[in-house]
C-alpha cells in the first residue's frame, strides 16, 4: 500500500520551508510599508526614539512622521497662586481648581492643598457624582463612612474614594505629641456619566504600596511617585474609573527630565516647593510654589519638559476630558439641574445612597 499519510507530512515539511525561506528572502529585498504599518494604529508617538536601524537610513523610510518621535513640550496657558483661605472646622486650604480664578477644567473639579491644625477637620458631610483623591504629604488623617468603612492615610499614603450614587463620610485629622500637622492635597475628579449612581467605592495604598519611577535611575535628580497612571515603564495598580494619571515628583537634586502624557487630555501642574520651570525654549515658564498652571494640549505636544532645583516638589496631573455639563452643588455633582433636584430629594428622604443621612454620625467626628 501507498504511505498516504507519511507522503503528505512530508510534503507539508518541505512546502512550510520553501514559503519560510522565500519570505525571508522578500525581507531584504521589498521596503518595509511603514504607511501600512501606521494604518494598523501602532503609535510611534510613545516612542522616545525610533529603532537605530530605522534611523541610520532615513532616506528609504521618507513616510515616517519624525515629528510625533521628538519630545515637543507643552507650555504654561495659566498660572493660578492658591491663596490659604479657611474651609470645613478650622481647617486652612489652598484652593486653586474650582476657585473664581479657575474653573472648567474638566474633568477636575477642585484641588486642595490643606494644613488641618489640632481641633480642626472636616466632619460628616456627603457626596455624590464625584471621586475624591486624598494624598498625604504630612502627617496622618483617618476618615470613616456611613457604609461602615474606616481607616487612617498616613503621611505619602493615597486614598482614592469614588462616591458614586452616594456616601456620607468624615475626615479627621490625627495629632500626635511631636509629629507634623497633617498637610496633604485633595483631588476632586468629575465622574463620567454613566458612573455617578454606581456603587461607592475605594482604593487605598498605604506609602510602600505605591511604585516609584526614576527617570535616570535611582542614583539620578529625579524620582516619581507613581499614584496612578504610567511613568519611565513604572504604573500605579489604581484603577480610576476615566482617564486620570497622577504623580508626585521630587527634585532630590537640580534635574530636568521629559514626562510623556496622553494626547489631547486636560493637564496640570502643582507645586509647594523650591522654583520649576516648565516648556522648552524660547516657551519657559517659571512657575513659583503655590501654583497650580494649566498645560497647553497641543496634538503635536506628547508631553511636559520640567526643570527643577534641589527640593522642588510638585504634582503632575493628567486627565481625560468629558464631553458632558457639570452642574454642581456643594458636594453634590451631576449633569443636569433635574439630577442636582433629584440628589437632593434623595438626600432629604434618606434614599439611593443617603439611607443613613439622618441617623449615621462618624466616631471620629464625634469623639
């Protein structure tokens, strides 16, 4: 009998050679069609620098965008200084988002630096629509809720709070014989839509929790707390319900350095200490401490150039815009007056997240 079988495997043994060496052949012969590589949407723009074959022969490669290679910066649009002004019970706050100075930078709605002196915090109070980003810079806060979550941020621990459809909560200062009053920055980020009558939520990473990039290493200028988003290859493990990458970057010595960020997305800077200057030449901005300034977005811009003294420290902030109104009231956040009167019926009659509004009072605040 005829071997079927074993002609067909051998067949197919020498056909899957002869096809791998012709198409090894072709490799060197027919150009690479980087236009038809680009319509696979592979995104060259992330790329700090293009592949050193690539770049030795730039002449038989004409189609590629260089410009989305090159690091172009985004410049300072507005410099707002964050005036020290009293809010909650006796507490001290610098507001620069969400003051007269500084609106409608969707998708944030407020940041607050503040200094909790003894006596002082911020007791029970509601929220809906909104997340709410606490990060300690000094000292420690405990907080507490109506649906029975509690804890304590310690100083360069982060708590990421999405309030969802709602969730009264208190926020305590904690002040210990010999320790700093508990300073800190506090993030308010619009929920898109369809998230703001979801379920309250929490993410929480206490200081050796959250990742550090080095730009450099870890012996070089620079070093970044990675709270969410990505940075140098190092991302954060929180997961923001929209687009929002948050760092905290320091100075250990006089640097500058390149930060990549999503094209198109709202962005900002916050800085408390020593003296930054943010874009390229002739497009430089000082920026002093206790200013927050709002960054250009350009397309062509693929993210910040930051220079700094020994000391300085900042914030870099980067979210996704969303394509729908705020309407705001208090703590309340939606996008209609009609969800605004609805938020507070439901506050009023203790429903659809408030069904302990009238009767839950925090330990903390009430100790």
């Amino acid at each position: 009998m005829i071997d079927v079988l074993g002609f067909k495997r051998r067949w197919f043994f020498s056909t899957t050679i002869f096809i791998s060496v012709l198409f090894l052949a072709l490799a060197f012969v027919v150009p690479l069609d980087f236009g038809a590589i680009q319509a696979l949407d592979l995104n060259f723009a992330n790329l700090s620098t293009l592949p050193s074959w690539i770049a030795r022969t730039p002449e038989n490669h004409s189609d590629i965008d260089m410009a989305a290679t090159r690091a172009i910066s985004r410049t300072v649009l507005k410099k707002v200084l964050a005036v020290e002004t009293p809010e909650g019970a006796g507490a001290l706050v610098r507001r620069s988002i969400g003051s007269m100075n500084l609106r409608n930078l969707t998708p944030f709605l407020m940041l607050d630096h503040f200094h909790v002196k003894e006596g002082a915090g911020f007791p029970d109070h509601p929220h809906r629509g909104q997340a709410t980003v606490t990060y300690m810079l000094e000292g420690s806060s405990r907080h507490e809720d109506s649906a029975g979550h509690a804890g304590t941020i310690v100083q360069g621990g982060v708590q990421w709070m999405c309030a969802g459809k709602g969730i009264i909560h208190a926020e305590m200062p904690v002040h210990t014989k010999g320790a700093p009053d508990p300073r800190g920055l506090q993030l308010w980020i619009d929920l898109p839509k369809e998230y703001k009558m979801s379920e309250p939520s929490y993410q929480e990473l206490s200081p050796d929790q959250i990742p550090t990039a080095y730009p450099e290493g870890p012996d070089g200028p620079i070093k970044i707390k990675v709270i969410s988003g990505k940075s140098f290859g190092v991302e954060s493990p929180v997961r923001p319900l929209g687009g929002c990458w948050y760092f905290h970057i320091i100075f250990q010595k006089a640097g500058k350095m390149f930060h990549e960020l999503p094209s198109g997305w709202t962005s900002f800077l916050y800085s408390w200490k020593g003296t930054l200057k943010v874009g390229q030449e002739p497009d430089v901005t000082v920026v002093p401490t206790f200013h927050t300034a709002v960054l250009s977005a350009s397309p062509e811009q693929t993210g910040v150039e930051l220079e700094g003294e020994e000391g300085t420290e900042l914030v870099l902030i980067a979210g996704e815009p969303l394509d729908q109104t705020v309407f705001q009231y208090g703590p309340f956040v939606m996008t209609s007056r009609e969800e605004i009167q609805k938020t507070l019926i439901d506050y009023q009659t203790g429903r659809n997240g408030f069904e302990r509004a009238h009767t839950w009072k925090s330990k903390i605040a009430h100790q």
